[in-house]
C-alpha cells in the first residue's frame, strides 16, 4: 500500500478525499498550505500526492515547482485536482510537467482508478 | 433583511481572511489567501480598511465584504465577494453602493475594478452601478523550463530604485495590481535593462521570497527602441535564464500587448482574463 499526501485547504474535501483514500488501504497524510505541503513531502516522502492549485499561500502551480525542483522529491507523481477550468487545468498539467488531474466535482470512482493507475505506472 | 455596512478595520486581518476565503470557496477561480497575503495586499495595494466593508445582516450575520483602495484621485473595489449562502439577497449591490459613497467621500473623480472574464453576476451588478468596460487583460503563468542558448544583447540588472524609476516613466495606462504605486510598495520590486544591437527596452518585476523558495511576479515590460516582439523575447530570456527554477505569475498582460507574442514563445499560457472598469463619480 501507498502513502499519499493530500494538499488542500477546504477541511471537507480532505476529509471526503481521506475516507476514499484509507478504504483502499493507502496511508493518508494532509497539509493545508504550499509549505506545509513541503514541509511535509520532505519528512515523509510520499508515494503520490494529490494537489488542489488554489491554496492560501503560494498558490499549486508554484508548489509543484518546487516540489519538482528538489532532487529529492522530484520523481513523486503529482495528481492535480481542482475547480479551475478544464482547459486551463489541462494547460497547467502540461506546462508543470505533472501526472495527471481532475476536475471538481469528480466521480470517486475516478479517483479512486486515476490513483491506482499512477501508483501503478510507478511500481511497474 | 436589512444589510448594514461595518468598517473593515473593526475586523482582524484574519477574520477578513476567514470571510473572503468563504466568499470565494465556489468562485470561478478560487484564489483563497493565508493573513499574511492579505496583509500584504492591503498594504501594497493601498488599500483603506476604514473606507472598505463588511456587510452585516440586521440578526448579526455576517454575510460578505468589499475593500476599497485609494490613491490621489481614483479608487479602486477590491476583493468583492458575498457568502454563498447569502447571495441574491442584495448583498454585493449594498456592498457596491457601501464603496462608492465612501469613494465620493473621498473626493475621488474615478473608480475602478476588474471583474473575471465570464463572472457574469458580478459583471451585470458593475453595469447596473455604472460602470463601463475600458480594456481586457491576461493573466498567464509560466513553469520553468529549459531555454534554447539564444541570449543576445547586453543586460544591466536593475536594484528596487532604478527599476521604479523606470517604471515611473511607463507611457501606457497600467491597472492597479502593476501600477507604479503598487509595486512601489513592495521591496520585492526588482528589473532588468536590456541593450541589443537594434533595440532597447526592460522589464521591471516582483521577485517574492517565500519562507522556503521564491517566485516571480507583476511583469511589466517596455520597448523603448526596436522590434516589441524581438526586445521581449530576449528580455523574457534573459530573465528565465537568470532565474531558472522560479515559477512566474504575469497578471494583468493587456490583450494587445506588443509583447504578447514573446510571453507565448517562453511557453505562458493563460490562466483567465479581467476586465477592467472604471466609473467617473
């Protein structure tokens, strides 16, 4: 089983997203701010993490580039999801070399195969 | 229901922090703020906590909020948002006329503000209180990458003071997020000039450090001499090159920018587009 780090700053998508996520069997870790978010993927070195893009301090988009940015964290899959615009997601997913995203609201069933799908590819 | 206006500076910048962070939670483009970001909006941007609101309802509720900048002659609505709960109540138009009978008090000949790009709520409540659309602008990111080794030119870097310098000369009409006061207001200010063999021309810029990295922002580029396209391009290099793992953040490029074209070869895209308003008083 995986360990997967949730950076989010509404406490109910965290809680819903933290549910779906221990039911599969996976460790789940949550920070509420860009740093945290940091703070935390360096101490424990997660599997995935999935990543809103609007957050209270340094927004996603620049927390996945510092996050991609450390040699130490930079081969961790990013899975994006957020309320933005599709196409503006689909721009972001690509120019931030991330692994993939959804946008809110999702089917849980979706995250639930997107997660295994990355988890997946990285084991493989 | 009876809405009442509170003077903002009777809230904590946290409790501001909470309610707009509510206000916006199913906005077109959530962009919720941590107190410091706000802290550091107010004060960069001018804003006048006295003069900007909260709206209360006659039970007590707290419902919604608007900020009001102030500088000389204009002011400018900022941060606009009503709880989702409390919308079609006529809360964001209380709001609206809270902010423009406090800028007539001010003695204010204009008043501006910049509305997202299909938010047509707020975009009809702007029109109905007047206001008219002057121009649209562009708000684009771009995530680091590697640049092809095409630098050209001779580059001087440019410390807080030459860069506002510069800026203060701009001959454009720039918004309020990239006007002269504004980035005034931050240390964080910073620029660079660039010399080619057939054109002039710089770039002044936000270079925020956070606790951990930092970030680039608030792009506000000029050709003095030579081909816009050409000059921005190099510029853009240059400053990508310099800082090379820094992610950027342009807002407010206006949609007939001259540079647009180089900001698209560096690999920007945009995020979503403002329109700007204005409404003489």
């Amino acid at each position: 089983m995986a360990r997967i780090l949730y950076i989010e700053d509404i406490q109910d998508n965290i809680t819903l997203v933290e549910k779906i996520v221990t039911s599969r069997g996976h460790d789940f870790l949550s920070a509420r701010n860009a740093e945290q978010g940091l703070e935390l993927a360096f101490t424990s070195k997660p599997d995935l993490i999935l990543l809103d893009l609007g957050l209270p301090d340094a927004d996603g988009q620049t927390l996945s580039v510092w996050l991609k940015g450390d040699p130490i964290l930079s081969s961790i899959p990013i899975l994006v999801l957020t309320a933005w615009p599709e196409e503006v997601v689909r721009q972001t997913v690509s120019a931030y070399n991330l692994n993939g995203y959804l946008c809110k609201p999702f089917a849980l069933i979706d995250l639930v195969n997107t997660i295994d799908s990355i988890l997946g590819a990285k084991t493989a | 229901m009876t809405i009442e206006p509170i003077p903002a500076d009777r809230f904590t910048i946290q409790e501001l922090t909470d309610l707009y962070n509510q206000t916006r939670v199913d906005y077109l483009v959530p962009m919720p703020m941590n107190a410091d970001r706000l802290g550091e909006y107010v004060h960069d941007f001018d804003i006048d906590l006295h003069q900007s609101c909260v709206a209360r309802s006659d039970d007590g509720q707290v419902l919604g909020l608007s900020m009001l900048g102030f500088r000389r002659n204009t002011a400018w609505i900022t941060r606009l948002g009503v709880l989702p709960a409390s919308r079609r109540t006529g809360t964001g138009s209380a709001l609206m006329d809270c902010m423009l009978e406090n800028a007539n008090t001010l003695g204010v000949k204009e008043t501006h503000l910049e509305v997202i790009k299909n938010n047509e709520p707020a975009y009809k409540l702007f029109l109905k209180k007047g206001f008219v659309e002057t121009d649209t602008y562009l708000v684009m990111r771009h995530a680091p990458r590697p640049l092809g080794d095409s630098l050209q030119g001779e580059v001087t870097w440019m410390d807080f003071e030459t860069a506002i310098e510069k800026l203060s000369a701009y001959p454009k009409h720039l918004t309020w997020i990239n006007a002269c006061e504004s980035m005034s207001n931050s240390p964080n200010t910073e620029g660079l000039y660039l010399s080619l063999p057939e054109g002039a021309g710089w770039l002044v810029y936000r270079n925020t450090k956070f606790t951990l990295r930092s970030t680039l922002s608030h792009l506000i580029m000029h050709t003095e001499q030579g081909d816009p396209v050409e000059v921005g391009t190099q510029l853009l290099s240059h400053l990508h090159t310099h800082y090379a793992h820094h992610d950027t953040y342009a807002e407010n490029i206006h949609e007939h920018d001259p540079h647009l074209p180089a900001f698209e070869a560096l690999g920007y895209f945009t995020n979503f587009s403002r329109i700007e308003m204005r409404r003489s008083m």
